[in-house]
C-alpha cells in the first residue's frame, strides 16, 4: 500500500529498493555464513547519500528526516538484505550527535556517520541492568579535563564493525540513585577497552558482542551533551532507534509475505494455486493487513519525531515498534508455513529469518516493556515494576 | 559540451503490456509507466561525458502529463534540466512524425551531441537515432557499446552480431547505445531532493514550429491495421526416462536441427 508520502520520498523507496534488489537476500546470507560483513552494501548506500538522509546538510546528510532513514531501511530489509546497524550507526549516534554535539564534535563525525564510511555502535544495555536504565553501573569519573569510564555491556551490535561506540553511562557524582545518564564516544581501540563475542542463532552479517571497559582514559570532549541534560538527550536518540527498528522489521515482513504470496500463487497441487484456499490465503490477507497497519504507525512516529514533538513520538515510537515486532513474528511464521517442507529449506531463504524476526519482539526494548510504558502513560495504570 | 539525452516513458516490461482494442495502440492507462530502460544507459553515458568534459545535460522527452514523473525520475540521476513535449495533438504520432517533433525540439537546444536508448522496449523500432540523425544533419553513430570522445572527434564501438566495428565522427552527432555500454547509476539522495527544483521547459507543437497535421493519427504515414495476441506456448515434449531417455533426448534435438 502507499503511504501518504512526498514524491521525493517514495522516489527514495524505489530507488533504495532497485539498490537492494541488486544484493538480495542471497548476499545477506551468504556474509552472514561465511562471516563476513555487509560492507559492500552499506558502503554503496552511504555513497548514494541512503544512510545520512536525516543529517543536516551542513554536515554531508540529506537534510531529510527519521521517517526518510526508515524508509531506507525498511526497503532495503523488503529486498531481503536489511542492515541492522542503521538502527545503531545513523539512527541513534547520528541523531545524538546532530542534536546534543559540539559543533566540534559535529564536524568531525557526522560527515563519516552520513555517507557510511564511519560506523558507531550504541551501548545502553549492562548484564545487570537488563532494560532498566536506572540501574545503569558504567560510571564516568572526572579526571582533570577528562574522564575515566569503567563498567559492562551486553548485546551490542557491531562492535567489531564500528570505530567507536556511543556508551551510555552515568556520572560518579550521581550516587544517590536519581538517574542521570551521560553519553560518551568511545574509541574501539582505547587501552581497556575490551570485547567478547556472543554466540547467537541469528542469521545476520552483523554480530553482538559483551563490552569490558576497564579504566578507560577519555579527553574531555569525548563527553557527548551536557553532563547534566539528563534522560531528554538519551531519548532523542531512543525514538529513532524504535522507529528504525520497526522499519527494519516491516521490511523483513514484507520480503517474507512476498515470498509466500508468490509461492502460494505459483505452487500447484492438485491443479490448483495453493493460494486458492482460503487455509492459505485468509492467514496471508491478515499479515498483510497487520503489516500495513504498523507501516502507518511507524509512519506517524516519524513524522510526530520530524515535527519535534518527542513526547508524542515516544508513545507512537512504542506502539509502532510493538505492532512491527508482532507483525514480523507472524508474517514469518505463516510465510514458511505457506512454503511447507520448502520453508526450511535453504534456497527459499525464509527459514534464515525465523530467528532474525524474533529480534523484533525483543529488541531495541521488549514487547513487555512497551505494554508496561503503555499501560502505565497511555492508560495511566498503576506502575507494574 | 552540451549533451541532449532522449528518454521515453514507457510501460513496465517486466509486467503484462497490451495494445488497445480501439485503435491499437500501446495500453499506456493501464500500466506501470516507467522510463525505457536503454534510456538509462544513455543518461548515464551524458552524465559520465559531462563529468570527464564539463557541459550541460538535458533531457528530453516526447509524452503525456503523467511523463512528468519519468522526467524527474531522470533529472533525479543528475542531469540539469528537461525539455518537455506536451500536446493534445501527439497522441498517434509514428516514428516519423516523432523524429519531426524531437528534431524541432533539439534544433532550438543546439547540443554537440544527442545520446538515446538503441531502442524503446515498447515498439523496439531502433529507428529514432537513424531518423533524427537525418533530419538534423548531424552523424549518427548507432548501437554504441562504448563511446569515446576527444575534442569535437567521437569514436564509437558499435556492437553487431559478430562483434563491433568501430566507427568515428565529428559532432554533432547522434548516438544510440545498448545496455552494454555502462551501469546506471542509482539516484543519491540528493539527487531525488534536487530533480523537483531543476527546470522544465514544456514545449507546445506551435512552440516547436511543428503543425498538428504533421502529427498524431492523421499526420502518421503509417497505420496499424490490426493486431493479435503472441500465440500461447505448445506444451514441448516430454521425454520420460526409461533407459532410453538419453536417446530419445538426441532424437528430438536432431529431428529440430539443434544437433
């Protein structure tokens, strides 16, 4: 379906979409496999000015918005080779850095961060922290004009494919429990810094990793915002990065409801299209539907998010994010189903999504918690934690 | 040097295309228009000149209103504006009239050089070049698979069957080019957000100096009489294997003259 979308926008689609179609899911699959990355990708995207849409122009980006860089995810995704670092690299560092850097700062990274040849990983989640973000224990200490920054991270995406990593972390100072979170560019090959593979069944070029930052000497301009901006300046950056992550899962969907409209107009048993029965085609119909359904949400958080209005966008943020995770989930599912027997097979190249559309139901932040930020702000229910 | 590319929207040939039962014309109302994929090529090969040699690229196309979105698709790749012929009096127009109206049109823009798709995946004539080479005086160097220029010297290799010549003029000079000359590039980003600002200059036929009774049905000096669906493919033959399959499979290949 068509979205209410400037020309330039769903030119934006078509072309990302003819780009996309040029690497397909075979690629995908095959750096993923073979352990390799998907760098050629990236990098023609970020020539092409795909992955900086959403920076100012002054600073090498499009001048776009959120809901340009979703669109290019989610086309990429719906030609089969979606790239999880837009949600990490652009979405949230770059949006970061356009609003709370220096123009210092600004100079020296967004220019690399919009046409793809530098990519930054984004680290919040801590092993026992989970998604309380309250309980964040990486702390930054004052060191002269720097900092010392010391703690643990976990599931961070593409730290080996990144040359520094935005880390979320809290000031020494701020021991009385008041959440006050700082944001600081890490370098990957500071002394002490440290990482761990962690083994996963996804099928994905991009890898996650467990993050050791042992007394990590920082100049002071490493310090993103200002110290005391507090949760305003993490959000800017956590509203996109659910706005990419919806896009991101919408396109997986979307390759996956194609496949599986085409098998079950194709497949013949018994002379018939298996798309001709209604066991088949209803369940089809209703992804398509919920699919659809999370596209306009997502739509509408970015343009809430375009327009300024970062409260609004949150809630919408979340409940499109809830919608694209759930509708993945199932529009994966049933595409294999559909596909019998060949759904897990290799060259149908849907079975490799079975784990990767999970993802969208946990990640950046789960279906649970977004049902908590519901009931309790949108609802206004008590608190459940 | 100034280049003019040729572009022509046509409808999607990877989807279903009809011609109309009235007068049997191709069914552009109900299809996906899209520009003609040779028309890329050619795009690319004047924005590819126009880097190495400086100049001005312009796009021209011959078309109904909704052209439009195929101009600024093209203008989206880089070039720095288009030419527009819009007239309720086109409808119909054969080759001929065609090249009559793009001569026109090139003749007020006075390019060194007129690049275009070696044929249109609609009607596939392969004529345009050879046509407005004609009309305008100019040297038509057809089929390019690749083009090189030096000063006002053009040398082209044009692919044939067996394998290219290689042919050289002076501009000003037609040149029609196969997909094999170059890859399109992608539109950037930037790209897309400047194509809606560049110019558009929409030419009517009185604009042209060309008449309307030159042009469209009654000024065509040809005519589909009729035409008729490509016949369904036959079923082909099954061989089924049951020892002898590898005999039988050399038996139908050399009963088709295939071995």
């Amino acid at each position: 379906m068509t979205l209410p979308e400037t020309d330039e926008r769903r030119a934006l689609r078509e072309a990302v979409s003819a780009l996309g179609a040029e690497y397909g899911h075979d690629y995908y699959v095959r750096s993923a496999r073979e352990g390799g990355r998907s760098t050629e990708l990236w990098r023609a995207a970020g020539r092409l000015g795909y992955l900086g849409v959403h920076v100012p122009v002054e600073y090498g980006g499009g001048g776009g918005g959120i809901g340009d860089l979703a669109a290019v995810c989610e086309e990429l995704g719906a030609a089969g080779c979606p790239l999880l670092l837009m949600v990490v690299s652009p979405a949230i560092c770059a949006t970061v850095l356009t609003r709370f850097g220096t123009d210092e700062q600004k100079r020296r990274w967004l220019p690399g961060l919009a046409d793809g040849s530098r990519v930054f990983a984004f680290a919040i989640t801590e092993p026992d922290a989970g998604s309380n973000s309250h309980q964040l224990t990486t702390t930054a200490t004052r060191d002269g004009d720097g900092w010392r920054l010391s703690g643990r991270k976990t599931y961070i995406s593409g730290v080996d494919e990144a040359e520094a990593v935005l880390v979320v972390a809290r000031t020494a100072d701020e021991r009385t429990g008041r959440l006050k979170p700082v944001l600081f560019v890490v370098p990957t090959d500071a002394p002490g810094f440290g990482t761990s593979p962690i083994p996963t069944e996804l099928v994905a070029p991009e890898r996650q990793f467990d993050l050791f930052l042992d007394d990590i000497a920082l100049p002071g301009d490493a310090l993103v915002g200002s110290p005391d901006a507090g949760l305003m300046q993490l959000f800017a950056g956590l509203n996109p990065e659910r706005i990419l992550a919806s896009a991101f899962a919408l396109g997986m969907a979307r390759y996956a409801l194609a496949k599986a409209v085409d098998y079950a107009r194709t497949r013949s048993v018994w002379g018939t299209p298996i798309g001709a029965h209604q066991a088949i085609s209803h369940p089809l119909a209703a992804c398509h539907i919920e699919v659809e359904l999370a596209r306009l949400m997502t739509h509408h958080a970015a343009a809430l998010y375009d327009a300024g209005d970062d409260q609004a966008a949150g809630e919408a943020a979340n409940m499109a994010k809830y919608a694209a995770g759930e509708a993945v989930v199932k529009t994966v599912d049933q595409a294999v189903q559909t596909h019998g027997g060949n759904g897990l097979s290799t060259e149908y190249g849907l079975a490799t999504l079975l784990v990767a559309s999970r993802l969208g139901r946990i990640a950046p932040v789960s279906r649970e918690m977004i049902l908590n930020f519901v009931a309790q702000h949108s609802l206004g229910l008590p608190r459940s934690y | 040097m100034k280049i003019v590319v040729l572009v022509k929207q046509v409808p999607d040939s990877g989807a279903e295309r009809n011609l109309r039962a009235d007068d049997n014309s191709v069914d552009r109302a109900s299809a996906n228009n899209v520009i003609n994929e040779m028309d890329e090529y050619a795009i690319e090969e004047a924005l590819r000149l126009q880097e190495a040699h400086g100049g001005e690229v312009t796009v021209l196309t011959m078309g109904p209103d909704r052209a439009t979105e195929s101009i600024r698709k093209a203008l989206s790749m880089g070039p720095d504006g288009a030419v527009h012929v819009l007239d309720d009096a086109l409808p119909g127009t054969d080759y001929l009239g065609t090249s009559r109206v793009l001569a026109a049109a090139i003749g007020t823009l006075s390019p060194d050089l007129v690049i275009c798709g070696a044929e249109a995946t609609d009607a596939r004539g392969q004529v345009m070049a050879h046509m407005l080479a004609e009309r305008l005086g100019f040297a038509a160097l057809t089929g390019a698979r690749k083009l090189t220029v030096e000063g006002a010297q053009l040398t082209v290799e044009r692919q044939t069957e067996e394998g290219y010549e290689v042919v050289t003029a002076a501009t000003p000079a037609v040149v029609s080019v196969w997909d094999t000359i170059n890859e399109p590039r992608y539109p950037s980003f930037k790209g897309i957000m400047a194509a809606k600002k560049k110019p558009v200059d929409t030419k009517s036929l009185a604009d042209l100096g060309v008449s309307a009774d030159q042009v469209g049905w009654g000024g065509s000096a040809t005519t589909v009489l009729s035409h008729s669906k490509r016949p369904a493919r036959s079923a082909g033959v099954k061989v089924t294997d049951s020892g002898e399959g590898g005999v039988a499979l050399v038996d139908y290949l050399s009963s088709e003259k295939f071995v």
